[in-house]
C-alpha cells in the first residue's frame, strides 16, 4: 500500500519542541551526573553507545516533522490475540535483557541508603512487613521506604542478596514497562510505520537504563508512572467510573513509593471537572493554557515547593542536587 505525505501542522512544532525541552535534563544529566543525579543514566554508558542512544531519541521525537505519513487502518494486519501475546512476548525478552545487560555501580541518588545493605540476605519477612508495606506516611523517606519493602520480599523469595533483589526489580519493572509500552502502541496506534517509531520513543528512552540493576527506587515508579497515565488515557476515551476509580486507587498506590504521585491528583480533578461538570466557570477556564498555568499550575507549583522545602525538608546542601535530581523526576511522566 502506497503511503501519504501531508505536511506537518502547527500542532506538530509545538509538541515536538515540547519533546526536545523535556530530552534536555537526561542530556544534562548525562555531561554532569553528579548533580543531576535523577537522569544520569547516559553516563553510566561507554561514550559512542550514548550517543548512539541520545541520538536515536532525537531523531524519533522529532520524526513528525520528516516522517508525515497520513494514517490508514491496519486492523487485518494483527489478529487480536497478537495484540496480547506480542507485548507478553516483548515484556519476557525486555525483561531478560534488563538482567543480563547491568550498569556499572552506581553511588548516587537514593542509592546511598541503600548500599550498606546489598549484602544482606532475608532469612524471614520481619513481623511487621505488610503493616509497612500498605502504610503511608507523608514524610521524607516514605517512598524509599516502600520500595525497600517490595525489595526485601523478592530478596525473601529467591533467597539471595538485598543487592540481587534489586536486579530482580528492575528486570520485572522493565519487562512490565516495554510490555505495557508495546500493548498501548497497538491498541492506540494503526499505521505500521508510526507504531515502530512510538514503541521505539519509549522502548529507547533514556529513562529506561533505570531497570538495568540501577540501585535506586524509580524502577517501579516509572513504571506506575507508565500505568497512571494508560489508565488516565483510558478514562479519557471510555468515561466510566470504573476508570476514574482505578486511576485515584493507581494514584494512591504510587503514593506508596513516591511523592511525586500526589501532583496527579489535580490531573484526577480535570478529569472529573469535564466528564461531570464541563459547564461550570472553573472547568470552562481550564480548557485553556493560560487558565491551567494560573489556577492549577501555579498553586501546584508553590504548594509543591513550599512542602518540599519548609514541611518534609527533604533536601541536600547542594543545591544543584536540588535542581538538577528533584525537577527531573516529573520528566518521565512527560516523556510518556
């Protein structure tokens, strides 16, 4: 079948250069790890690799621009039990990889709590265990806390080291997370060719060197991220409140091993403002950018920075740590 050029549109400047802005901080982290410790991924790579890797990225999130190709239907083209069995598929061979490929050891980040333990077997689950694992508490530390938990009992069920639950965790997180990938590219997407180029966006992120044994806690974060926004897509496109349930209870989950999940919740609140009350004032002005920046943007901004700085105090000295490792954990949610 013969394909289509069209031209790209204004839409498609736009969000292409929104992509390049949020490729910034991983090209930072990359020239300088230590500080921007939260998307350092590159550099724990030999040099022509990352830059094979940063390159690739860039040329898919920019190939709307030089790759417009109008869609066309491809549904006879995947029986529906491929659309199942070929991101299990994905998910087992990513998975695998992420096992086998490991980066080098890595000291920075959340990674300093934990090294101390990596040595440590688990002869038995402490009696508390599931009173922590399903306990939140809103203070610094509480996400880290939750991923340990997850951790120890991996580590409890293969009988091995804090250091090899680690892996394990990774590999599982990343498997899930090209998986998932893979099953919404083909649920969302019909034309072949853009189907390869947004599973390769996300399959190649640099965001996903954090499964390959990172000693860190965003493993499973990233992939609740991955998830929170499948499920927010989802009840864009079906309206239940089945979905809206699931995606509050995926927010309050996240919660659990990451603060980041409570800036979701306003996302939760325009959802709910436009299924169920799209006439009123408040919804009619978040329709638009500027009414989103002034009455959701700005407040989360300072509700943000007043509780990370004046109540949880959950901070280093250096302050390009602060910049650099904190800012950037909200880049994965925007790169999805």
């Amino acid at each position: 079948m013969k394909l289509i050029r069209i031209p790209p549109r204004k839409a498609t400047y736009q969000i292409t250069a929104l992509g390049m802005i949020f490729l910034l901080p991983f090209l930072a982290g990359w020239i300088f790890p230590e500080p921007w410790w939260g998307t350092h991924f590159l550099a724990f790579l030999s040099q022509p690799i990352s830059i094979i890797l940063f390159a690739l990225s860039v040329l898919l999130v920019s190939s709307p621009l030089w790759l417009s190709i109008a869609p066309f239907s491809t549904s006879s083209l995947l029986k529906k039990s491929s659309k199942w069995m070929l991101p299990l598929g994905v998910a087992v061979i990513g998975g695998f990889l992420c096992y086998s490929l490991q980066l080098a050891d890595d000291y920075y980040g959340n990674a300093r709590t934990f090294i101390p333990l990596l040595e440590e077997k688990v002869e038995a689950l402490p009696p508390d265990f599931w009173k922590n694992v399903f306990t939140i508490h809103l203070e610094p530390g509480n996400g880290r806390r939750g991923v340990l938990q997850l951790v120890i009992l991996l580590t409890y069920g293969i009988d091995g080291t804090i250091g090899e639950g680690f892996r394990v965790l990774g590999a599982l997180c990343g498997g899930a997370f090209v998986g998932t990938w893979t099953w919404m590219v083909l649920q969302d997407l019909k034309t072949p060719t853009w189907r390869w180029v947004v599973w390769g966006i996300g399959c190649t992120t640099s965001l996903t060197l954090c499964f390959l044994g990172h000693i860190e806690t965003y493993a499973p974060v990233f992939l609740l991220t991955l998830w929170w926004g499948m499920l927010l897509l989802r009840s864009t496109q079906r309206k239940t409140l089945l979905d809206l349930g699931m995606l509050v209870g995926m927010s309050v989950i996240g919660m659990r091993f990451h603060a980041l999940f409570t800036l979701f919740f306003p996302a939760v609140l325009l959802l709910v403002l436009g299924q169920y009350f799209p006439q009123t004032r408040y919804a009619q002005q978040l329709k638009t950018l500027k009414g989103t920046l002034i009455w959701l943007g700005l407040p989360l901004c300072l509700l943000g920075l007043a509780a990370y700085f004046l109540v949880f105090k959950d901070r280093v000295r250096n302050k390009l740590v602060i910049s650099g490792g904190s800012f950037c954990c909200v880049i994965p949610l925007w790169q999805i």
